[in-house]
C-alpha cells in the first residue's frame, strides 16, 4: 500500500514510469533544465501535462499531423513565488521542451487514458485557487488547481494541482480520506477510484513532514519522513500529511481516476465530522470534483 521514493537525481528520467508497479494509472517526471537546452516528452497510453515549477519555456505540442507552439510558459522563479502555467499534451502527442530562460524546473504529470484530445494551455490567470480551514484548526490550506474543474471539458481522467500548507506547520489530507474503490455507499453517496502521485518541497528548503497511509479506519499504517523531493505514489488507503512547525509544506499533486473524471472521497468515519469543524472545507470538496 503505497511507496515513499527518497529524494534522488533523477536525470530527467521518470521518477513514477509508466505501469509503476503501485500507481500505474499516474506518471511523473521532474525535468531540470539550464538556457537553451531541450526535452523531448512523449509517454503512450497517457494524458500529461507539462507544468512550469520556476522558469519559462517555450513548448511545441504535436502529434505529426497538427502541431501547436506555446511561448513564454512560465512566469515565476519558484513554486513559493506566482502561479503556475502549463501546457496539455493529449493522447498520442509529443511535446518539445525549450528552456529560455536562464533554468527551468519543469514537472510532468501523466494519466492513462483512453481517447486524444485536444492541446491547450493553462496561463496563471486561469488557474482556480481554493483556499480553506484556518490557523486555530491547524489546517490552513491553498490549492492551485493546474487541471480541475474549470477545464474537465478539455482533459480526461487527470487532476494536477499544487497544495500548500499556509504558515508555518499544519496539517493536509484532513480529515482523513481515501478515493480507492468506484462504489456507491449504502448511503446513496458515491467513492471513485483515484490512484495519486505527491513531490513534496518545503521553504525553507531544509523544512520536512510526515505521510501517514493506512488502509482501514482501524488500522496502523506506515508514517514516512518526507522531505523537499520526496514522492509518495498511493494506491488505497486514507493518507494525511503534516508539515513541522515552522516549515511551509507545498506539494505538486496528481491524481488519475479510473473510470471517472470526478474525484469522489470517503472519510475516515472516526474522523468525519471534523468536516463540520474546518472553514471552508466543504466548498473545497466540490471544486475538488
């Protein structure tokens, strides 16, 4: 039940490839770049899309018959600072990556999928920003969805967004939930299946936290030690994070579903009416979807 990958040099190869052996729905690269240098990205069977962590590339989209050029993607110096842009690359596309400024730090983040699309791009002023809970809970939080609601005309079963924890220390994933059956409850209410993909990176930079996975509300799960460049893949289970005090925790988020393209949690029972308690959470639950 789920993997914590330690932080490493991936030389611009995938950190979760394609068919991982826990998460084979969701796909990740990290992609470091200086001026001028390029990268081709192509992964069949999946979706993806090519976020700008820090820098600004120009990307080309293509799938042989039809390509489009995206400039100037890119605004900001780091995830600490602005919004992201990004560029879709549908099924059965390859994507050119150029770097023109003086570095980039780009992320790409892929779902399998059944059916080609079309490429577009997500400019920071179209990015749908939540924001909820409060310091006194202790779960102040932000998210900046790259691929959401706002343009689930336009992309299949893949969710990327970027999730902060705002101040210093707090907790994330709360109450605690897990999207891993597609099912309707004996309540009526729905659950669908979402594999997820997190990289952690903390300001300061030498900041950490932990991530809890545990599979029954009953149960003991694994507690993993994350720092800037770990990854955690999920497959099941409940899966609450928290930053240290003193630490801002961001998080760059993917997450695949496997037959819908709305994301559906289930609480852990114990935890559940802290819903009732956290500002704001419920209206992060449905933009969520």
């Amino acid at each position: 039940m789920g993997k914590h990958i330690p932080p490493f040099d991936n030389k611009n190869q995938p950190i979760i490839d394609v068919n991982d052996e826990v998460t084979p729905l969701c796909y990740f690269n990290q992609v470091r770049l200086a001026q001028s240098e390029q990268h081709q990205h192509v992964v069949e069977g999946y979706e993806s899309v090519i976020v700008l962590a820090g820098g600004t590339c120009s990307i080309t989209v293509t799938n042989g018959e039809k390509t489009e050029v995206f400039d100037n993607i890119g605004k900001r110096k780091s995830v600490w600072e602005g919004n992201p842009e990004a560029v879709y690359v549908p099924l059965g596309f390859s994507a050119t990556i150029d770097c023109v400024s003086d570095a980039a730090d780009v992320m790409i983040a892929g779902g399998k999928f059944e059916h080609s699309l079309e490429p577009f791009c997500v400019r920071e002023e179209n990015v749908d920003i939540v924001q909820y809970g409060s310091d006194d809970t202790k779960t102040h939080r932000k998210i900046k969805h790259v691929l959401g609601q706002s343009n689930a005309d336009n992309r299949g079963r893949l969710l990327v967004s970027e999730l902060f924890t705002v101040g210093a220390g707090g907790w994330s994933g709360f109450p605690p939930h897990k999207h891993d059956e597609d099912r309707v409850k004996p309540d009526g209410s729905k659950e669908t299946l979402y594999e997820e993909v997190y990289q952690f990176r903390f300001n300061p930079d030498f900041g950490f936290g932990a991530q809890f996975l545990y599979e029954h509300e009953d149960d003991f799960g694994p507690v993993y030690h994350v720092r800037t460049g770990s990854v955690i893949a999920i497959d099941k289970g409940y899966h609450p994070s928290v930053a240290a005090p003193g630490y801002e925790m961001y998080y760059f988020t993917i997450i695949v579903g496997k037959t819908e393209k709305s994301l559906i949690q289930h609480f852990d029972p114990h935890h559940e009416y802290q819903v009732e308690t956290i500002p704001g959470i419920k209206d992060m639950i449905a933009k969520f979807k």
